[in-house]
C-alpha cells in the first residue's frame, strides 16, 4: 500500500514536469496549427543556462533562473521568427515544418553535446534537497516546488487564456484563423504571443527536471516526446486535455514499472503514443473537433 | 592506405542508396510521409543478425530480413490507413519509437543496449566474403539491382498510379481505383529494400545496437532523400555520394570524436533546414515536398 502511494506521488511529479512541456506544446499547436518539436530547445535552453550561470559562473541562483526562463522564451521566439515563419510564408505543409522541427532538436541537442559534452551535469543546488516523510512517502521539497509551481502556472494560464484580452485573441485565432483575423486580431502577434508563453512554460519544465535531476542533452528530446505523448492522450486541441493527458502519462509509466523491468518505463509511453494516434487520435478530452 | 578506406566509403554508398531510394519511393513516388523507415532499416539489420547468429545461412538471413520489413511496413500502412498528411508522419515516427524501445527492451532476444556483436561475415556458395573487397562487389551487385527494380517500378504503369495517389487520392479514388491497396504494395516493395539494405549493415559493420536505427539516422536518411530530391532515384543516389562522402572524410579532421560526432549532426540539421526553407525541391527533385 505505502509503495502504491509512493508511486502515485511520482506519477504526480513526472506528471507536473510533463504537463509544463504539454500545455506549451499544445498552445503552440492550436494557435499555429502544425507539431513544434523544437519545443524540447526551450528545455536545454533553460537548463543549460541554469548551469552555466549558477554551476559554473557562481551567480546568484535567482538571476541564473529569471536569465534561463528569459532566454528560453526567446529561443522559442526565434525559431518561430526565422524557421517557421519563412517556411509558413512559402505555404509549406505540415509535414514540412515537422521534419524540420525535428531537426532544429537534434541541431540544438548536438550542440549542447558538443560544447558541454555528453555527460550529466549536477546543477548542485542543495538548499532544496531535504527530504520529508508523510507517512510512508518520502517526497523532497523540490517535488514539492513542482507540483505548486506548476498548479500555479496552470492556473495563471488560464485565466490568462479566459479573462484577458490577449488571451482571447488567442483562442479566438485557435478556434478559427480567418474569422479572428477579419475582426481584426493580427494572428502573427499571437503566434508570437504563444511561442513565447509555450516556451516560457517549457523553460519552467527545464528549470525543475535540472534541480530534480540532472542536465543532459537528450532532456529535451526526452521531454519533448512526453509532452507530445501528452497531449496526444488528453487531445491535443485543448490545453487542460493535455495537461490531463500529462498525469495520466506520468502515472502510467510509474505504474507500469511496478509490474514491468524499469527500462520499459520510456516504452510505455510510446506504445501508449502509437495506440492513441492509431486509435484515438483526438485524445480523450477534446471535445469536437477531428484530426483530419 | 586510401584504397581500403575508398572501398569503405563506397560499401557505405551502396547500402545507404538502397536505404535512400526505397524512402524515396514510398516519400516521394507515393506521398506517403512515412518516418518510420529508419525502423524498418533497423528490423532489418536485426533479423539478419538474429537468424546468421544463430547459424542461418547469408542468403536465407538476408531474404528474411527484407520479407520480415515488408510485412512491418505493410502493418504499418494498415494500421494507420484512416490518418492523413501529419498524423500520418507522427503515427510512423511513433512506430519508429515503439520498435526502438522493443529493440532496447526485449534483452532475451535483442541483447538491449549493448546490440549484437560478432555477426558474421556473409558466406555465398561455400565462400566466406571477408575481404571488403568482395564485400564491396555483393554490395554493388545488390544495389544495382534494387534501383533497377525501384526504377521499372516507378515508371511502370503502377509507378504512374503511385504519383497520381500522391498528387490527387480523391481524384484517383473517384476514377474507381483502390488506393489504400497501392499504399500496401509501395510500402510492402519499399519495407523489402528498407530490410536488405538493413541485412546489408549488419553484415558489414558485424554490429548493431538501437541508438543506430533512431532519431539521429532518421534525420540522416530524410537530409539524403531531401537534399537528392523528392521523386528523383538519381537525386536519391547522388545525395547518398555527397553525404557520406562528408560523414566520412569528416573523420579526419584534426578533432577528438567528441566533437566530430555532434558536429557531423549540426551539419547534417543545418544542411536539411536551408534546404528546407530555400530549396524544398532539392537537388534534382521534380516537384516540392508536400
């Protein structure tokens, strides 16, 4: 009983960390309509510079993470301004903007190998370690930072999404991109707009999967394909769908090795990607709309 | 000195030109954005490893590894017959997923991470092919043949139906043809040559692990066929000439290989992204990629 709860609190934190990556992921898609897997740079971005900055260069903490969100809003920008936008211009397809995605990832990924080398780095932020004991399940503060900043964080986007202008325009553009843009809604801005935020969320996701546990280069590969995983299960047209989908993720993989070898813990969620595209393509929380 | 490592090179050649040439003709000749090649490369490679490790002979090895492919390929296609344009892309990227995560899992069969070792040289009328050489003139023989094949395909009458399906499904399925049936034979030929070429390396190189037949090959195979150009075997070849020449030569220059292994892949992304934005069409591509 003490395990299963001790493997629920883990499926709630892998959850927090991958709904952070999904519901950028999925503002991004419903505003510009195509898979930004490039989304995974904003994470190495993020953690990387967190590195540098804290680790290595011995700055304050807090100007070393206010500087990684920063820059990882930015590298999201860019590749919006000087990857898709041009190829969005010449009407590229979908695909197109996929293939490239994918290789902006490795691009950013190789890198990051090549200037700080493959090896794990320890951010070697202590003053969060301390561990508590609650009952039977030992959860660290920094578990704790991320399951509240990123309830937070949700909270915040939502009522960003719902209650403010900007927010509006958004989702007016999300629903229907040529009705949004005869009332006068410049959809370039929003796209803009979601680049940033989405990758801002993602630099949050980078930030606390470095303090949890290390910075690699294969981060953000890694996450980027949970965060889609995600939105897949909970339905990529809707951002709380897909930050359902990212718990539900996290608690299946950490169930799932309670009964299998820990190695499959990655395999689950992408045989559970490849049966959702193949039979539940929507995912299980957006509501009308259909794929094709 | 340079003689061996010419042979090298064009060993290389050969096998990622059948490689390139049957993405090309399910990509390219058909329209079907398949991602997942570079997995049906890899099931390849281990069935042929799997079976001549055990003591199957080169010959039955290698015909199983193109057979076992196809019929990935061909469930591939089937399974993901109701998605269209990107969904299609992801279904076939999550496939390529889902198979390295097996290859990396199931350890009684696939040894997990540390791959196959030790995979015999191939034996072809009680005559062991160890010198590259020799290895050379089976591998040209092979590759001459496939896109010989590949090339009377594309221009036979199905050949034509498979370029029609890519620009027009609706219209062709309004002509009466069954197009969910082309799709199964291209990626039925297609999965074959995906699988010899796999047999090919495995053979070759006498190792294999997953991290081969994943995200980083499948980046490599897509920069060949589209930097060759889309619907073009010869563009598909040549690429195939300039990029391994690149990945190959870039081994001497005067860098650790830690630099040199990312460096090679920032090329490659950078190369893939210009041509992307400034010419979709490719080298000798006859139309742009859709």
């Amino acid at each position: 009983m003490s395990l299963l709860l001790q493997v629920i609190v883990n499926g709630l934190i892998a959850g927090s960390i991958y709904a952070l990556v999904s519901c950028g992921f999925s503002l991004i898609y419903n505003t510009n309509r195509f898979m930004h897997f490039a989304h995974g740079v904003s994470v190495l971005v993020s953690g990387y510079i967190l590195f540098t900055l804290f680790t290595l260069l011995n700055f304050n903490f807090y100007f070393a993470l206010i500087s990684s969100l920063v820059y990882s809003s930015f590298i999201g920008f860019l590749i919006f301004r000087i990857v898709y936008l041009p190829l969005q211009n010449r009407k590229a397809s979908n695909v197109i903007l996929l293939i490239a995605s994918i290789s902006l990832l490795l691009l950013f990924q190789n890198l990051l190998q090549m200037i700080y080398g493959a090896n794990v780095k320890d951010i070697g932020f202590t003053d969060i370690k301390i561990g508590y004991e609650i009952g039977d399940v030992i959860i660290t503060q920094n578990q704790i930072i991320i399951l509240i900043i990123s309830i937070i964080l949700f909270v915040s986007l939502f009522l960003f999404m719902n209650k403010t202008k900007l927010g509006k325009n958004m989702r007016a553009v999300s629903e229907n991109k040529e009705l949004a843009s005869i009332v006068g809604i410049n959809s370039k801005k929003v796209s803009d707009l979601s680049f940033f935020i989405g990758s801002f969320l993602g630099g949050i996701a980078g930030v606390l999967i470095s303090l949890e546990q290390n910075v690699t280069p294969y981060m953000g590969t890694m996450l980027t394909i949970k965060g889609f995983t995600s939105s897949i299960i909970g339905g990529i047209f809707s951002v709380p769908g897909s930050i359902l989908g990212s718990y539900i993720l996290g608690l299946a993989e950490n169930l799932g090795i309670l009964y299998l070898p820990s190695g499959y813990k990655d395999a689950i969620s992408f045989v559970l990607l490849f049966l959702f595209l193949l039979l539940k393509p929507n995912g299980l929380f957006s509501s009308k709309r259909r794929v094709n | 000195m340079i003689f061996p490592y010419l042979i090298h090179i064009l060993i290389l050649i050969g096998i990622y030109s059948i490689l390139s040439v049957s993405l090309n003709l399910v990509l390219g000749y058909s329209g079907l954005l398949n991602l997942g090649q570079i997995a049906l490369f890899g099931i390849g490679a281990y069935t042929s490893a799997l079976l001549s490790t055990n003591g199957v002979p080169f010959v039955v090895s290698f015909i199983l590894a193109g057979i076992i492919s196809a019929i990935f390929g061909l469930l591939l296609v089937f399974a993901t017959k109701k998605l269209k344009g990107d969904y299609f892309a992801l279904a076939s990227l999550g496939f390529a997923f889902v198979i390295y995560s097996l290859l990396l899992n199931l350890k009684e069969i696939t040894n997990g991470p540390l791959g196959i070792t030790s995979i015999p040289k191939p034996t072809l009328f009680g005559f062991i092919i160890k010198e590259n050489f020799y290895f050379l003139l089976l591998v040209l023989i092979i590759c001459i043949i496939s896109i010989y094949i590949i090339n009377k395909i594309v221009n036979s009458g199905f050949g034509k139906l498979l370029s029609a399906m890519r620009d027009n499904e609706l219209g062709l399925k309004v002509l009466g043809k069954n197009t969910s049936k082309l799709k199964y034979k291209a990626m039925l030929i297609s999965g074959f040559f995906a699988g010899i070429s796999g047999s090919l390396y495995a053979h070759y190189i006498g190792y294999i692990e997953p991290n081969t037949f994943y995200l980083t090959e499948l980046i490599f195979i897509l920069t060949i066929v589209i930097i060759g150009g889309i619907a073009s075997i010869k563009g598909s070849v040549i690429s195939t000439f300039l990029i391994i020449a690149i990945s190959e030569t870039s081994r001497f220059l005067p860098f650790p290989s830690s630099i040199v292994g990312p460096a090679r892949q920032i090329v490659y992304s950078v190369i893939l992204l210009i041509i992307l934005i400034f010419k979709p069409r490719g080298l000798y591509g006859r139309i742009d990629l859709e």
